[in-house]
C-alpha cells in the first residue's frame, strides 16, 4: 500500500528514519514504547501522530474523528500522565497504572502517555519502579508511550520494556520548512529558527514575536551601550529584564489560545477537558519558566558573538592596543560562558545579569 503525503506523519519533517518506524508500528503495535530525542526535535508531535496512527483505523489517515480527537487532545482513550513536581512521584504513576486497567470505549487502544520518563530516576524519592511494574503486566488492549530528552543510568530496565523510536535533533533548515509549512512569512520563520537553538516548541512561539529582532539587536548593543560604570551596567540589566518579560508575551498568547481550543473541543464532543485546570496551568509555568531560561540562555550567545567578532577583527592587527582589546574580549566571553553554565544552577537572573554586566563594564 502506498503512503498518504498527507497523512498524520506528513509534518514530521527531518524525522524520515523516525517515521518509517512510526508507520510500521501502528501497524504491527507491541504493549510499549519510548519516544526519545534532544530537547526541542518536536517529541510531543511525534507522540501525537504515533498514538493517533495506533488508533486510527487507516492508521493515521489526518481526516477521520478519530485523528481529530487525537491530535486536538480530547481522545478519551488517550491519557496524558501529569506530574506536579520536578520529578514523577510514585502517587502520579500508580494514577497511570490505574487508567491503564481501563477498557477502552472504542475499537482502538487505551494509550497511556508519560513524558519526560528520565524524571523516574531522579529526586529523593525515585519512582521508575512503579513504571516498570506496569510495564511489565499490561493490559491487552493498552499501549504505553513514553517520552525521554536524555536516558541517564537507572532506565536500563525500562528501556528494555519498550521499543524505542530515536527522533534525531532538528537543524535550522527543518524548522524553517515546519515554520514555513505552518503559514508563517519565510523572513520570520528564517529568523526564528535561527534564535531557537533546533528548538521547534520555542521556534513556534518566536515566528508569532514581532519584537524578536529588536531584542537580539538590545543584546548586540550591549558592549557598546556599557560606559565603563557600575551605574551603567545596572541601567542595561533593566532593560534586559524588561526584554526577556516582553519575550513570554506571545507564549502567553499561544497558551491562552490552547486552553480555548481544548475547552471548545471538549464542549463539541461533550466531554469534560481531559487534563484539570489546575494541571494545565502548572504545565503552563514550567513551559514558561523554561521558554524565559532559553530566551536569557540564547540572550548570552548573541552578546558572546559580539565580543567573538571583535576578537576575529583583531587577529591580523599587530598593535598594542589591538591586542588589548583582543585580551579584553577573551575575557569577555570567558565571563559570559561561566554566566550561562550558572543558568542550570537555578540563580537569580538579576543578580546574575549584575554580576556579569558589571564585570564586562571593567574590560
């Protein structure tokens, strides 16, 4: 049988070896699997059109109900596992293992997602135990589909209960064709994908901020706005806060408008929303909370090409004062790598910002 081009796997552009995988599974599915890749290679939209493709009776054909269900998240039979903290409790996946001894009510699977499975084997208390043991005993008529950035030691046994689908890391190229393909001005999907880092979440969110360009310029203008004084320095961080605060606008926008989508979704079919209010809202911030980090992470690397690029214009000078601004600029950018390594520290992002912008105003 030939492939639809417009089937659910369709968008899942750079994922070739990912897909193939994917077709072949919903035909011939087995009780788990783990979806696995970098941060940002669209995890969530493979998942999405894998378990739609399970389900589907053409699996995956993107235009019957069952699809539509799927992929707007009011799927019955689909259950997204939600955690609370930083790390999975026990408590939150024996709520899975629960859900997972449910009949399905149509003629599919019930699909039991868990993302973020790495999280298991991590915090005082890990819980990978209490996924393994439902793994081990599934239902029939149940499929697990989990989800990892990295697989650090400790899902070694449950890596061994699943078949794992690699989705690989996306370059800029690929982003710009998702963007593109999604409706947005190639310029600013172009621009985009170059602030995303690979990150198609966060690229998704940059193509709709018409402020993108004007805070990649506020961070190049740094060195040159830095008048040597601690006041100055100070000054700028302000307005870099300001910046970053203006950057979650269009997140915001695009979380508000999917919690309308899923409320009118739901109201359609007459379902009550598959995820509480409460769960959705704490899934928002720590969206948010990490969107804020990338945004001040990519910030850092745009001011570091600056003093990069001044570097490279000193290489062929021979003077003193070439070399000193070469010095300078190492300097420079040592100071800017060792801020963006506090970043995984979880540190004020003023006092971080102080701290790094005074030290630049002393070169």
């Amino acid at each position: 049988m030939g492939v639809n081009v417009s089937d659910v796997f369709s968008s899942l552009i750079g994922q070739d070896q990912a897909v193939a995988a994917m077709r072949h599974h919903v035909r011939h599915p087995v009780h788990a699997y783990l979806v696995s890749g970098p941060a940002g290679a669209g995890t969530r939209d493979a998942i999405d059109a894998f378990v739609a493709g399970l389900q589907c009776p053409e699996h995956g054909c993107g235009a019957c109900d069952v699809c539509r269900r799927v992929l707007t998240g009011i799927e019955p039979d689909v259950y997204v596992a939600e955690r609370a903290g930083v790390s999975w409790r026990v408590d939150e996946l024996r709520e899975a293992e629960r859900v997972s001894r449910r009949r399905p009510l149509g003629e599919g699977y019930q699909v039991v997602i868990v993302p973020d499975v790495e999280l298991t084997v991590t915090g005082p208390s890990p819980s990978a135990g209490a996924l393994l043991k439902s793994l081990e005993e599934p239902p029939a008529r149940t499929i697990f589909v989990l989800s990892a950035e990295e697989l650090p030691a400790g899902l070694e046994t449950i890596l061994s209960r699943c078949v794992e689908v690699r989705l690989r890391g996306l370059v800029e190229s690929d982003l710009v064709d998702i963007l593109a393909r999604e409706g947005a001005p190639l310029a600013a999907a172009r621009l985009a994908a170059q602030a995303a880092g690979g990150n198609l979440q966060r690229a998704r969110v940059l193509v709709a901020d018409t402020a993108l360009a004007q805070r990649i310029e506020i961070w190049r203008s740094v060195p040159d706005r830095l008048a040597g004084t601690p006041a100055s320095a100070l000054a700028l961080v302000s307005i870099l806060s300001a910046s970053l605060d203006e950057a979650m606008a269009p997140l915001v926008a695009l979380q508000e408008a999917d919690a309308a989508r899923r409320r009118d979704d739901a109201k359609e079919v007459g379902q009550r929303t598959l995820t509480t209010r409460r769960d959705l809202e704490a899934q928002f911030k720590r969206e948010q909370r990490r969107f804020r980090l990338e945004d001040l992470r990519f910030g850092l690397s745009a001011l570091a090409r600056v003093y990069r690029d001044r570097l490279v214009e000193t290489l062929d000078d021979p003077t003193t004062r070439a070399r000193q601004r070469a010095q300078a600029s190492l300097a420079a950018i040592e100071r800017i790598t060792e801020a963006t390594r506090r970043l995984g520290r979880n540190v004020d992002e003023t006092l971080l910002l102080a701290d790094l912008l005074v030290g630049l105003a002393d070169l």
